[in-house]
C-alpha cells in the first residue's frame, strides 16, 4: 500500500474520531449506528488483511484464495499479474474507506443538553420601612398615614417638619370633651402628601404622641328625648374621632377612634374635591326635646351639595359615630 494511501486513511480515521466523544455520540443513535456500521466494515478490513497474511501479500495474492481456497497443498502458487494486484488493492481501499467515510459522515452528534435559564420570576413582596434617617415623630406620622390609607409607606413624601413648642398636652387640636394637661409639649408640625394631598400631622418631640391636625369634616348631635350629645371629627388623612358627653360612657377618648373603610375613603375624597366648605344644619321639627345635628365639611372644590347629598353626609357621619361607639 503506497505512503499517500496509508495518510488518507489514517487522516479520515482522525476525522471519524475527533465528531465527537462517545458520550456526545450515544446520545445521538443515528450517529451511534452509523459509527457501529463504519467500525464493523473497517474491522471485516483488518481481518480479511490479517487473515491474508504477510507471505501471502509478499508474493502478491491479494485475492485470498491462496489462503482460504486453496485445496491442494502440493500445488503450485498462483502468481497473479500487475493488472490483478491493483483491481485487489482498489477494492479493499473501497470497504476501508467506505466504512471511515460512514463515520465521517454520519449525523452530527447532538449537543448536550444544557440548562435553559428560567425567566426571572417577581421577587416576593416584602415588608416595606420607614427609611432609618428620618427622625422617630416623622416615622411616627408616616406611618400613623400609611394605616389610615392603607398604602406603603413608600408611597407617602415628607414635604416638610417644622419644630414647635405646642400650648397644651393635645398639641393644640381641641376636641369636644377631651381634656388637655396645660404644659407646654415641645414637638413638631410635619406636613405629609399622599396620593396628591397634603397632610399635616403634630407630634411631640419623642414621636409617642403623633395626631392629625387636617380637620375635613366634623359632626355635632345635641338634644333629643335620649339627650344626645356626640361629636365627630374627620381628618382628611381619614382617621375619624368620636367623643361622647355622657359619663355613662366612662371610656377612654383614645379608643374611641377609627379609620374609614376603603369605600368611605373613596366617597369622603370625592366630596372634599367637589365641594368647598358646606354647613349643614338638621333640626328635629319636635319643640319639645328638640334634636340638632351640625354637619361642616372643609372641601377644596368650588360647588354644594343638594339636599339629597346634603342628607348622604349626615347619614354617613352618623354611621362613622355609631361604628365606635355603638
């Protein structure tokens, strides 16, 4: 076999060999088999020149008989021409390179498979903070903000703290009923804006007492055959207070607050936005123990209300005071 031959083939080997590993190749079985079939017709290759022997390939039989057909021992050696010799050659150089060229040639072998990164997923929602910087009564009226609103406290801005020195222990926020020590409360004035409003809030200086100070509506019912005497404020941050005269009531004017409903809050902005500042007056037609209830609502807006939305207010007022002190 001339050198070129023996390159070529040792060339194609090194290709079939280098497609891949065996593990790229098993997990491709069209390679797998193709692979299988080359190694097999090369292997029929290297047998059939091994079985043909050294001394048969010296003396130029290529084509096998002498090896395997010859029946007579005692005969003599068949000599086989030039012609013969290379038609032997070409045919086994067909099945050798056949079979490496099966190999070469066989299906690419399948790229491992890899991980296929999952799209980013939303975080878990977490816990939102009052940012550390600010001082304990601006976390305090932050956060007194963020519960009457419902919403994060990243969505509240400080828009401003003023240090004063407030004239009583109500932080100079009169309420019906409520009394006040009369010393001198050093705190602040923080102003607040949430969902496009501004808020004012008082405090002391320590942050333990914090107290809205943006009255928006109050409500007033005196008189009557059971001698009412209730009030009810609403500040427009939506904390509302309830504070009743009767000593029967014997509770404390700190747990007599709430903070409206989702829809209470939807309905009390819209008429703060709508309507300036309203007075409503009821009085009960009766001479005898005659009931008043007083309705103000400290609006923004430029109209008034109708009688029908005059008695919407009243109605809601009175439901607020009847939820914390039924």
């Amino acid at each position: 076999m001339s050198p070129v031959i023996v390159v070529a083939v040792v060339a194609l080997a090194v290709l079939v060999f280098r497609r891949g590993s065996d593990e790229d190749v098993a997990r491709d079985k069209r390679a797998l088999w193709v692979r299988r079939i080359a190694l097999i017709l090369m292997g029929l290759s290297a047998a059939f020149w091994a079985f043909m022997g050294v001394g048969e390939m010296a003396s130029g039989d290529f084509s096998g008989e002498g090896l395997f057909l010859q029946r007579n021992s005692s005969a003599p050696p068949r000599v086989y021409s030039g012609e013969g010799k290379t038609k032997m050659k070409h045919i086994i150089l067909a099945v050798t390179l056949t079979g490496l060229l099966l190999a070469a040639c066989g299906t690419p072998p399948t790229p491992a498979p890899t991980d296929t990164p999952l799209p980013p997923t939303q975080p878990a929602p977490t816990e939102t903070h009052i940012p550390v910087d600010l001082s304990p009564a601006q976390r305090a009226a932050i956060q007194m903000l963020a519960d009457s609103f419902g919403v994060s406290v990243d969505q509240i801005r400080l828009v401003s703290t003023e240090a004063v020195d407030w004239p009583d222990g109500c932080l100079g926020i009169q309420e019906p009923g409520m009394a006040c020590t009369l010393a001198i409360v050093p705190g602040f004035r923080i102003v607040l804006e949430a969902q496009g409003r501004q808020y004012e809030y008082r405090t002391n200086q320590d942050g333990s007492i914090a107290r809205p100070a943006t009255v928006a509506l109050t409500w007033q019912r005196e008189g009557g055959i059971a001698g009412f005497c209730d009030d009810l404020i609403v500040y427009a941050s939506g904390e509302a207070h309830a504070i009743g005269c009767k000593a029967s009531d014997g509770i404390a004017a700190d747990s007599l607050q709430t903070v409206l409903s989702e829809a209470e809050v939807n309905q009390f902005n819209e008429w703060l936005a709508t309507f300036g500042t309203v007075t409503v007056r009821y009085e009960d037609p009766a001479v005898a123990d005659q009931m008043k209830v007083t309705l103000r609502l400290y609006g923004v807006g430029n109209h008034q209300p109708t009688e029908a939305e005059q008695q919407e207010m009243i109605t809601f007022a009175q439901t607020v005071y009847d939820r914390v002190k039924p």
